[in-house]
C-alpha cells in the first residue's frame, strides 16, 4: 500500500502527461500572458500614433483613407481596419486598439505548434509554441497595435497551405495567407513566394508552370489581387507617393559602412540575443543540428529539405531586415517561429524525445500564481493612465469648443513648414484618447492667450518646469507623459487646481 502523497503525484504525472491537458495548459498560458492586464496596458512609440489613425478612422468611418500626414500608409490597412472596429463597438481603450494584434498572436502560436507538430512530431511542437509565446520580442510587439503579428500569422497561415498542398484547401489557404500578410504589413507578406519555391527545389518537387500540379496552384493565383487592389487604389488616388518612401529606403539603405554594420550586430545579434536569453542556448544548438543535417547527404531528401526550409526562412528575415535603414528587433518577428522550432528541436533531444511532466506542471503553476496575484494584488499605479486620460478627456470637453484641436504647449519649436519634435506621439495620443487634434502652441502664443482669458492646454512633463516658470498654471491632472494645466490668472485657477486634485484624490481611492 503506497501512502496518499505518492498516489496523488503519480495521479497527478499521469495527467500532466496527456496530450489534451498538456495543450489546454498552454493554450490557457497564452491567453493569460497576452490578455492579462489588457484594457490597462500603456500604448507608445508607433502603436500610440496608429491607435490615433484607428480611432479617426472609426469616428468619420473613412476606411479608404489613411494617412500620416501627408503621406498615404503603405503599410497595409488591415490592422487599421480592424483596430478601428473594435474600437467602434468596444470604445477608444487599450483593448479595444490592441485586441486583434494580440489575438493574431495567439494565432501565431496556435500556427507554429501545428508547423512544428507537422514536420517533427507533437513534441517539438509543444516547446516551439511555448518557445514563441515567452519570447519578449514576440510578447512586446504582440501586446500594442503593431502590424507584425498580422503579417506573422499570415505568414505561417500560407506555409500551412504549402505544405499541405495536396488538400483541396492548401492552394487557397497558401493565398489566402499571403494575402493576409500583404494587408498587414506590405511588402514583407510576400516571403512565403520565396519559401515555397525555395522548398519545393530542395524537395525535388518543383514543376514548370506549365506542368499539371502548377496550372492547379496557377488557377487560385489570383487571389493575390485582392490585396494588390489596395495599393492600386492608392496609386489612383495618391499617384506614385505612395511607393516613393519605400524606394527610398531601400537607395538609402544601400550606402552600406561600418555603423550600419554595427547597427545590425548591435540589434539583431546582440538584442536579439539578449531578449531570446531564456531559448538561445537551445536555439544555437537546434541551429547546429539542422545545419548538419541539412549538408548531410546520408539524411533524407523530405527532411534536409525542410531543414534547410527553416534555416532560407531565418536566413531571408535577417537578410530583408538588415536591407532596411532603420533597423529594429520587430522586423525579426517572422523569423520567430522557424526560431522556436530549432531551439524546441534542442530541447527534444535533450530531454531524449519526451516531454517530461514537470514542464506542463510549471507552466501550469505560474498561470495559476499570477493569475492570483493579479487578482489578489491592488491594481498598480501606472495602470491608472487610462482613468486620468479620461478624467483629462471630460475637462476638455467641457473648456474647448466642440472638435478643436487641443493646444500643446512645449518649449521646442521647429521652423516654419515642420513639426516640432514629439509631434506625431501628441497627435496620436490626442486622436486616439480625446477624438482631437492636437495643435503645437509656444509659451508666447499661451501667453496671449491667457490675457484673453483662462483656457485649459497640455504640457508635456520634461518641458513642464520651463513652461510653469514662464506661465501662471493650475495643474489639474498629470498622466507619464502630460499635465493638463489651466492658463490664466486669479482666483479661479487656485479653485480648479482644488477641485481637481480632490477629484484625483478621490478616484485613486475608489480604484
């Protein structure tokens, strides 16, 4: 007779090592880690200026037009598209800006354990998608409005069309996907047309367009079209601007020396590494085997066909990120999953080609634990952004005329015909928190504004202290990058100050 604990652990191995439980923990992890906190998640750099687009869109229901500025969006209006839906039914939130960039993510990795499942075995697939989901790279570009989970699911969506060609589906799933990818993020969406190819010559399965099994893949070509419209809409429209800019990029990037070779150590190397630290020993040895078994002329064609599938894959994000001359860990993000799969191909063999129960066991235990500490735990402070910006919302509404722009009171200006810096970030966090515009002012236009009368304006907090020397200013609420403030003077400034700093007083104790 064995005492109850070595029932109940072995009870409970048995569990941990079945196929359907493994996978509903780590379905219930994913949607944990990329939902949790999501309706208080802060929202900078870029995705602040497209979450600003997003709701403009969804107030004049313009989807067709989508501009920075001046200059028509080449990069795809998918993401647009649907942040601004969600935003029409669910409000301007965090959530609702964020929620299909986070469930393409979860796409993502629901995709790369069936690519890994497919070509090595359930196990690997397991890992690569755990490997995927606790990437940072991965989770921070995942969890704001950036369109490279659009373009990543897409991306493996047409390789699983690929691969399983010989379905009736896969033709129209391979475009289908690419075309998803196409809208998301433009010309990148287009790398599963190098893959495929690339592949099917290794595989010895490539045909002439003019044999049988290429006229079917021919027929559903055209699906293509569908997100090349868009662009054609564009040059109808805009003309040839719209391609300018990234004709641009690419002469400019094309001047290569030393510091941009630095630049692509420095973030594609060194960062990469440093935000893979968990995975990259495994990484670096999943490498090391499929270079071997890709050049080893003993291993089977199907295999060393797929090996080198995934390194050309990795080896072409690398090559087509390094071409661009800004250069930033994100362009890495299709890359990602070809990466899980190696480094879950390390890991396998480690662990001799077993899953052993205490890895299920883990993950399951810390979801649990932070889901109980979020629970259990008061709400942090910084969580309080999006509270304050609608408290600043309301005061605006009620000191400006109705859809005029919010004055910016900033100590920098820039000569006539440009921006000041920190521009676009106010223009997309006024768009997307306020449904306003935002208007650069300098200290002497508030300053003869505020002799007609007290108006109510921002102040970015690093040019805060200047401006408050220079103006008589009622602070009412500040956020982490602004202070609403009233201009003006007398009694009736001290009274709003009061009245607002009981008022955040009061939310703060209420939250």
């Amino acid at each position: 007779m064995h005492p109850p604990g070595i029932l109940l652990s072995r009870d409970l191995s048995a569990l941990l090592d079945h196929r359907a439980v493994r996978w509903a923990i780590l379905i219930t992890a994913v949607f944990f880690l990329l939902f949790a906190h999501a309706n208080q998640a802060r929202i900078y750099s870029d995705a602040i200026r497209y979450s600003g687009e997003a709701r403009a869109m969804a107030d004049s229901g313009e989807y067709a037009t989508l501009r920075f500025g001046q200059e028509p969006n080449h990069h795809g209006p998918l993401l647009f598209w649907l942040s601004a839906f969600a935003i029409k039914t669910l409000g301007p939130t965090p959530f609702a800006a964020t929620l299909f960039s986070r469930l393409f993510g979860v796409g993502c990795v629901v995709m790369t354990a069936w690519l890994g499942s497919y070509l090595f075995g359930e196990k690997i697939g397991w890992i690569s998608a755990l490997a995927l989901a606790t990437n940072y790279t991965f989770f921070r570009n995942t969890t704001t409005l950036r369109m490279d989970s659009g373009l990543t699911f897409g991306v493996l969506l047409a390789l699983a069309g690929y691969l399983r060609g010989e379905r009736r589906w896969g033709p129209p799933l391979f475009y289908g996907g690419i075309a998803v990818a196409v809208l998301a993020k433009s010309i990148p969406g287009l790398l599963p047309l190098f893959l495929a190819p690339f592949h099917a010559i290794l595989a010895r399965q490539f045909y002439w367009p003019w044999r049988k099994p290429s006229i079917r893949w021919l027929c559903w070509s055209p699906l293509l079209l569908v997100p090349l419209a868009w662009w054609g809409y564009l040059s109808m429209h805009y003309g040839t601007a719209v391609f300018s800019s990234i004709v641009a990029d690419f002469q400019e990037s094309s001047h290569a020396d030393i510091s941009r070779l630095y630049q692509f150590f420095e973030i594609y190397v060194f960062g990469f590494g440093l935000s893979y630290i968990l995975w990259l020993p495994f990484a670096l040895v999943g490498t090391r085997m499929a270079l071997r078994g890709a050049f080893d002329s003993k291993t089977e064609t199907g295999k060393r066909a797929v090996l080198g599938l995934l390194l050309g894959w990795i080896g072409i994000v690398f090559l087509s990120g390094g071409l661009k001359p800004g250069e930033y860990e994100r362009y890495l993000m299709p890359a990602l999953p070809a990466i899980s799969i190696m480094s879950a191909m390390a890991v396998v063999h480690i662990l001799r080609d077993r899953i052993p129960a205490w890895l299920p066991g883990t993950v399951a235990a810390l979801t649990v634990a932070a889901a109980i500490g979020m629970t259990c735990l008061p709400v942090s402070a910084k969580f309080g952004e999006r509270q304050r910006m609608a408290a600043m919302e309301e005061i605006l509404y009620r000191r400006l005329v109705p859809h005029s722009p919010v004055p910016i009171i900033r100590t920098t200006t820039m000569s006539k015909g440009k921006n000041p810096p920190g521009f676009w970030a106010d223009q997309g966090r006024c768009r997307f928190f306020f449904g306003r515009d935002s208007r650069p002012t300098t200290i002497a236009e508030a300053r003869e504004a505020a002799a007609r009368g007290r108006f109510a304006a921002i102040v970015p907090k690093a040019d805060y202290p200047v401006v408050a020397d220079q103006l008589k200013l009622a602070p009412l609420i500040e956020t982490d990058f602004w202070v609403l403030v009233e201009v003006g003077s007398g009694n009736d400034i001290v009274l709003a100050s009061q009245r607002a700093s009981n008022k955040g007083s009061s939310e703060t104790a209420s939250e």
